[in-house]
C-alpha cells in the first residue's frame, strides 16, 4: 500500500428530492463491499464504500436537516450537526434545475457553522438543466458560501462523478483502508443490517464484549399483502451464557433497546418500516472455528 492512501467519511446534505440518494448509488455502484470493519469506525448508518486503489470513501447517512418547527426538530438538528461534524467532508447537494431557495440556504448557514468539515456543493440532476441553468447555479453557489469545490454532476448520465469522487477523497486525511475489501456482495443490505444490529448490540458494552457477538440476517422479506413493512430475521450469536446474560439485561431490557435502536437505524437505511424478530444464541467459542466465523460474515 502507498503512504497517501487516503481514507475516510463523507455524507451527503440537501433539501429533499435534490438526488442524495441517487447520487450516494451512483458513486457507489450497485454492488456494495463490506466485510469486517475495524473498530474506530464510525458508528452512523453506511451507505456504500467507494474502494480505490488510492483511497477508500466511505459514504454515511445523515438523517434529515429539517427547519426546526419544535423542539423536537431542533434536537434532530443538533444530531444531524454532530454527524455533520464527523466525517471528513460534507456534499452539500443543489438541483441545477431548480433556483435557490429559503431550504438550500438554511441549509448552508447551518454548514457555515460546522467550520472544521470542509463542504463541497455538488449541483445535481445537470442532465436536466441547460449549460446557461448550470452556469448560473454556480455563480450562485458560489456567491452563497464559501465552499471547498463546486462540482456540477448528473447521476442519470454519470457525467462528472469521477471528478466529483476525486475532490472529495482529495480532502479525506491520508489513512489506511478502514474496511476491508474484496469480498463483494450481492446481497449489500442483508449485510448492512447485520452491521447495523451488531453495532446496536456492541453499544455500552463494547469494552466487556468487544468482539464476542456476530449477527447474521437470516431473511429479509416484504410482509405479505404490505408494500411498506419489510419482515427482518436475525439472530444475533455470543460465545458463552453469561454474555448471552449480557447482552439480554435485566428482564430483557437491554435486549428491546438494541432491538429498537438497530430497527430505527435499518430504517433509515432502507426507506421503509421494518419488523426486526431478533434472537440471540451461544455458538460456543464461534472465534475460533473457521467455518463458523466465515458463516458469520467475518474474513479476517
Ligand atoms: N434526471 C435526473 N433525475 C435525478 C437525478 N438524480 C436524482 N434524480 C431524481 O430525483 C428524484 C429525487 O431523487 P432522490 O435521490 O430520491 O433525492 P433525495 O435528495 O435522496 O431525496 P430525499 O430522500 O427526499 O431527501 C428521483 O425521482 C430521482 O430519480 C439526476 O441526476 N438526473
């Protein structure tokens, strides 16, 4: 590996239906590639990894930033600010055929604030706008902000998004790859959800556990005769009863919590309620044997 490989986070931000979510794919690519992640990674939703021989991007979510109408709203503000402030870069995304509006600029002075993560615009959806629109939209663009780089793009087409990968990875830290690659997967979101339940599971007694608990998505399936509830099977192993005791808490406390905060987690990630039936077992001493770990999901 060459000492500037670079690697690190970056999440996408913008009123709704700029294309985030198209964009997120389409520097993506349609298969996703995950398997074991070191353990000072971030803890938010992961969206897809770009893997380069010269750098690894890791794309997160960030849930809405909405204008704040409650308190409700301003305490989500607050947490989108703090992920905001831990990645490496921020896209601040702008449909090139729309003008800029109250949304997009509470938006940018909301950015303003986060000094120390650089953000690049991104105009979005140029495919559908002429060159005179896409001119104009960076002139106001950069008339708005001071933003690191502007880049027009069009996930449609794909025009510019390899551009688009290179400016953002130029302003992630020189770092090693924080997941590993190879293994690509054509079942990314089967896999996704098993980080995102593991991670849940891992919260609070990371130290006490910290590798002991795998998770694997047994199935994934809309419920029968609903178009808006995906039906989530998982079973969450440990090596030994007493982190099984762990694990589940008093009354089984612990074991709700975890399962709510990775369902809410699995749905931002997919756009979609979710039933999460999750169980746990003792796979004695799964570390150890090979078959199990790969079985697991682990490739180390
Ligand atoms: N023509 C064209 N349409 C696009 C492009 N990118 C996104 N769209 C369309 O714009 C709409 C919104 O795109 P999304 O990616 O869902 O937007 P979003 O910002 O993630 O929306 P929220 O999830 O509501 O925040 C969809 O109908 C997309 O198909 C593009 O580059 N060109």
């Amino acid at each position: 590996m060459t000492s500037n490989h670079r690697a690190g986070f970056a999440c996408f931000v913008g009123r709704p239906n700029v294309g985030k979510s198209t964009l997120m794919n389409a520097l993506v690519g349609t298969k996703v590639a995950i398997t074991s992640s070191k353990p000072q990674t971030t803890r938010r939703a992961i969206r897809g990894i770009v893997h380069r021989p010269d750098a690894q991007l890791i794309i997160v979510d960030t849930p809405g930033l909405h204008r704040p109408r409650t308190l409700l709203g301003e305490r989500l503000d607050s947490l989108v600010l703090s992920t905001l402030t831990e990645v490496d870069v921020i896209g601040f995304c702008v449909p090139a055929n729309e003008k800029i509006g109250k949304g997009d600029r509470f938006i940018a002075d909301k950015l303003g604030a986060v000094k120390k993560t650089p953000v690049v615009a991104v105009v979005t959806k140029c495919d559908l706008a002429s060159k005179e629109q896409i001119a104009e939209q960076l002139l106001a663009l950069s008339q708005l902000a001071e933003f690191a780089h502007i880049v027009p793009v069009s996930s449609e087409s794909g025009d510019n998004l390899g551009p688009l990968a290179d400016v953002l990875i130029s302003e992630l830290p020189e770092s090693p790859p924080l997941y590993e690659g190879g293994q690509l997967t054509d079942e990314p979101e089967q896999v996704l959800v098993g980080e995102l339940i593991r991670e849940a599971a891992l919260e609070g007694v990371r130290d006490e556990l910290p590798h002991s608990i795998a998770v694997v998505v047994d199935e994934m399936l809309p419920r029968e005769g609903r178009d808006d509830l995906l039906d989530i099977y998982a079973h969450m192993f440990v090596e030994r009863p007493s982190q099984k005791a762990i694990v589940i808490g008093h009354k089984g406390e612990r074991l709700r919590d975890v399962g709510t905060r990775a369902r809410k987690q699995i749905e931002a990630l997919l756009g979609t309620r979710v039933y999460l039936d999750l169980r746990i077992s003792v796979a004695k001493d799964w570390q150890r044997d090979p078959k199990q770990l790969r079985r697991l999901g682990f490739y180390d």
